[in-house]
C-alpha cells in the first residue's frame, strides 16, 4: 500500500519542534467532514497505548512504514519464511532517511519480541529513524548505541518472535498499541508517548499547532500580567484566539 499523500521533508522538521502533547491535542480536535468531532468516527484513536519511551530524552518524527505480526500456523509459512524476501525484510527495505518503521506486535504476547541487533541492521544501513511497536525488543542497547535508533516498544524480553508471533505483511494498515497507522502517516513520539498524524492532515495539523502555541505565548503573558487564575484564559476560546490575532497583526503592522 503506497501513502495516500506524501508529507515532505520540511512538515517533518516543522514537526521536530513540537511535543507529542500538543500533537494530539491537534489532531483529535481536527474536525471531520460533515460530522461533529464527538462522532463515533473521528479522530481521537491517534495516541498509541503501553508503548512506551525506550530512548528517552529525545523527540522522534517519521513516515510510517508498517509491519504486521500475526499468530503463527504452518499454512503461513509459504509466506512468512521467505529469507530476504519475508515481509520483515521487505518491511525495513522500504524504510529509508525520514521513515519509521511501525509494527502491531499483539501485545498480548509479553515473551515476544519483533526485532533485535541483527535484523535491526538493515535500518541503520537505509538511515531510518526508528522502530515503533506494541510488542518487544531485545538487545535494545546495542540497537540504540551501534546504530542510533530510536525505539519506542510495549516491553523487552530475551526471547524471540517464535512461537508466539511472526511477520506476516508489510506496509499494510495495522493496529499499534490501539491506534490505526497506515503506511505514509506521520509518527510523532517523545517521553509523553506516541502519535499517530494521518498523513492527510499532517499540514494542517501542524498549521495549527503553530498558532496554537504562539496563541499561548499571548495567553500566558495575560495570565501573569493580571495574576489571574489560568482558567480565565485556558483552555484558549476561539474568542481568545481572534484577540491573539488582532494583537499579533498590530504588532506586525499588517
């Protein structure tokens, strides 16, 4: 499945100076096409839950590039037992500078892990970001130290995928950690957790995240000029907002 809009590598930077916080806030609060947002299709599914920081101190953004994981049987081997060609290895092929590779793990599995130093080569070799799971990852600091990747996963464990998990399909739509990830969405992570941008929406959102925190700046300087409790101001109305405007477009002289 190839992304349904390329997000550039100039929204991906934009993107670097933000917090995962201020992501979601963005995108559950994006507003659905002839729906309310508090409709029952919307897009409050974006934070994925019990993944957790690994490399911590450090903000990671990327392309998706998705891995699914399934229970094992032998009528899956003719897929899943490929060598080079498995969709693993296919997975992490199509992962290059600027991407991340996602994969649903079912977490269930606490034992299992997805990938460890060797497998994890070939995205250090194709300069990928990183690894997002809802499973496991062994020898983290060898992934970490020898190939500066970063890792944001459900658990560790020593052992394996086998026999509880093996990868089964690459760049497909996949479910991590509850959130629905399609190949191309934008992957915003930091030690608050992770979440998922649809790449559709990853220019607007950051659109707005940027005036929104500018429109905070505004908000706070109010807050401590009257020494006035923070809900006079937060969270900031669409009336707060339009004086955020005003103000700044008189400073600007526009």
């Amino acid at each position: 499945m190839e992304p349904r809009v390329h997000v550039s590598d100039e929204i991906l930077e934009r993107f670097r100076r933000v917090t995962s916080a201020t992501v979601y806030s963005a995108v559950w609060r994006h507003p659905v096409e002839g729906s309310e947002w508090f409709a029952s299709a919307n897009w409050q599914r974006c934070l994925m839950k019990n993944v957790l920081p690994m490399t911590h101190g450090k903000t990671m953004v990327g392309r998706a590039r998705t891995l699914r994981f399934v229970p094992p049987r032998p009528d899956l081997l003719e897929i899943t037992r490929q060598g080079e060609n498995s969709p693993e290895y296919i997975a992490m092929g199509t992962c290059g500078p600027g991407d991340v590779l996602v994969v649903e793990a079912h977490a269930a599995e606490p034992e299992a892990n997805i990938v460890g130093n060797m497998k994890a080569r070939q995205l250090w070799h194709n300069g990928a970001v990183g690894i997002v799971t809802d499973g496991g990852i062994r020898v983290l600091d060898m992934i970490v130290e020898d190939y500066g990747l970063q890792i944001f996963a459900g658990h560790r464990s020593p052992a394996g995928n086998l026999p509880w998990i093996e990868a089964y399909e690459a760049n497909g739509a996949i479910n991590c950690g509850g959130a629905l990830v399609f190949p191309g969405d934008v992957i915003v992570g930091d030690d608050d957790g992770v979440v998922v941008v649809p790449c559709q929406l990853a220019e607007g959102v950051i659109d707005w995240i940027e005036e929104q925190d500018k429109a905070e700046e505004f908000v706070i300087g109010l807050i401590d000029a009257e020494k006035a409790p923070p809900g006079r101001y937060y969270p900031i109305s669409e009336e707060t907002k339009e004086r955020y405007r005003s103000w700044a477009a008189e400073r600007d002289g526009a």
